[in-house]
C-alpha cells in the first residue's frame, strides 16, 4: 500500500520477539496454562460457557418443578444487564435463581483458583486480577466476592480483584507494555488488537506519556468491534477483516493529525513462539490459526500501510498477558501477581514486578 502522508525519514529496524517472556515493567513467569482432569481443562469451569451452562441447567431443573423465570427466552438472549436486573428486581424467585447460578459459578472459581496456585509457576501469588467480560457486571463482581471469602475461609491468602479498566478495552490498553521505548519517543498513540474467541477489538491507544516516560494513564481514543463469532469468517476473511479495521484506525488518526506509531501491539489467545506462531491454544479463532502455516503478524502486515514513512512493528502476545499488561500501573504494591479472564475459555498470566531487581 501507499504511505497515507509524507513523514520524516524511517526509523531503524527493530525485530521483537513475539510471546516475551521479559517484558520492560514484569516477567512473564507463565502463561496459557491447560490443566485438565477427568472432565477435560479445569479453566473451562470458570469461563463464560460454564456460567451459562450452570444457568442452563437449573432453568430446566425449574421447568421440571415449576415455572422458569425467564419463560421462554433462549438462552442467546440472556444478557448479563437482564441477569443483573432480575437479581436487583421485585421477583424473590427470579433473583433466587441468579443468586443461586452465581454460587455454583463462584465455587467453580475457587476450585480453579486453588489449583493454579498449586502450581510451581502460580506459588506465590498475592493477588489475583480477573478480567474479561463477565467481570463488568453486578453477577461477575458479586462471583468474585464469594469465591474469595470461599479462599480466605479455606485459609488461602490471596486477594482477588476485578479489572480496573473496562474489560472491553483492557486487552488494548495493555499493549502499551509491549511497545519498545523508541516508540514513546515523540508518538501521541499506538494501534492495538485484542482478538477473542468471540470478538475482536482494534483501536488507537493514547499513551498519555508524564514527564517521567509513565504510560499509566494510557487510554483508549478510538476503538472498533467485531464479533466473529456471529459470522463464522474463513481465516483469511478474519484477517482481511481486522486488517481493514486497523486501516481504517490510522486513516482516523491520520485525519485528527493524531502523531500515530509505527506500532501494533496484538493480544491472541495461545501459545504464541518468538517468531509470532501461535502453537496451541487457538481453537476458539475462525479457522486453523496454529503452527507454522500461518503466521498473524506477517499476514497483516502484507495489507497495512506505512505510518509517516515508516514500516509498520508488530509484536504479538497472548491476549490473558496482555489484558493483564493493563493492570501494571496499580501493581506497585505486590510483587507476584496473575491475571484470569473470564471469556470462551479461561486466559491465565502469572507476572513478576521487575522494578525491585
């Protein structure tokens, strides 16, 4: 493609390794756990198909012995604002029932919890960030609240915490700690992607820089949506499609006279190598996205422009990494800690805080 506007001259080659595991502000210590046992991945218990599932199955225990409160409504249809609604409304046996999913769902979590901080790479932990979409509802809060008082009641010491960003733009805020430092060096804003099982999310990143290089007021300007999942895309139609929607992010910029880094920053679920192959972990993405057949970064690159003269750097991590990237700035008080995400699956990053080496 052509450059959008004349720009001073390029920038000098910088090749990042994609699925770091030594990020600026943390470690990586692991990511992208799949502990299984006989019923398949433990994770899969708290993810949002197992809430749904819980929910599903006591509307069917109540069709048998009685009425169901949400009638006739398919499940599709359930959203967690209704969910919130009949919890907080008049009907005592519609917000029985949500009360009811959302202690099951809770000892899920906890039992989820326990385990990861078995784990040689989770010991250690002090506190825990839950992110992802169910965690910016009345049901996912009041999830997380029982299932820490079951934790603190069984003698663990952790502390649990939701996402302080909205969860929609958490995975974009995040790539900011993936960008290299000549990226905050005279850039108002970056591009980022967060890509789900469900969903996929572009937007331009403000990076809001002090006077001290902090980026912790970094924060979404424009953004764009996708739910593929709706669509059932080919692979190369996905990235045909969030190519188009980065393309149209940097001619937004461009025509703000927003000063836009040669930089994408991608949050996608698996376990990505350091040259951006995504090795496992991607059964949820919109055709077969793993192995060495198929390489994200390279393919959007061969359908963006230049930035101000510049080729475009992309660096890719695992989406529960980068979602937890967004938390950095309020992680200064504990020196272990790990993000969960809520989404199709259930995304795991276990960090430690550099800033004391």
């Amino acid at each position: 493609m052509n450059d959008l506007a004349p720009g001073p001259a390029p920038l000098p080659p910088g090749p990042l390794a994609h699925g770091g595991r030594l990020l600026p502000a943390v470690s990586v210590d692991t990511y992208n756990e799949e502990l299984r046992d006989d019923e398949g991945f433990v994770g899969d218990r708290a993810s949002r198909r197992a809430f749904r599932a819980i929910l599903a199955d006591w509307r069917e225990r109540l069709r048998k012995s009685g009425d169901d409160p949400l009638g006739d409504t398919p499940m599709e249809e359930v959203s967690k604002t209704k969910l919130d609604k009949m919890m907080n409304g008049d009907d005592a046996t519609a917000a029985a029932l949500v009360h009811t999913v959302v202690e099951e769902f809770a000892g899920e979590l906890c039992t989820v919890v326990r385990r990861f901080l078995r784990l040689d790479s989770w010991k250690g932990t002090e506190r825990i960030v839950l992110g992802g979409g169910l965690t910016g509802s009345r049901i996912g809060e009041l999830a997380m609240g029982r299932a820490l008082i079951m934790l603190k009641t069984a003698g663990i010491d952790i502390e649990l915490c939701t996402i302080a960003n909205h969860p929609d733009e958490a995975g974009l805020i995040g790539a900011v700690q993936l960008a290299p430092a000549w990226i905050m060096a005279g850039h108002d804003a970056i591009l980022a992607v967060d890509i789900g099982g469900t969903n996929v999310r572009a937007g331009i990143v403000e990076l809001n820089v002090d006077k001290r290089g902090d980026v912790a007021e970094a924060d979404v300007w424009k953004r764009e949506h996708w739910r593929h999942s709706d669509d059932k895309p080919t692979r190369e139609q996905a990235v045909e499609r969030i190519a188009a929607m980065l393309v149209k992010l940097i001619e937004r910029a461009a025509k703000e006279k927003l000063k836009l880094a040669p930089f994408v920053g991608i949050g996608c679920p698996g376990l990505i190598d350091e040259k951006g192959t995504i090795l496992k972990g991607g059964q949820n993405l919109p055709g077969n996205w793993e192995g060495e057949g198929f390489h994200l970064p390279g393919a959007l690159l061969e359908r963006l422009p230049r930035i101000d003269g510049n080729d475009i750097v992309i660096q890719m991590h695992n989406d529960a990494v980068v979602q937890g990237l967004s938390e950095v700035p309020n992680m200064k008080d504990v020196r272990r800690w790990g993000v969960m995400t809520i989404g199709t699956g259930l995304g795991n990053a276990r960090f430690t805080n550099r800033t004391d080496e």
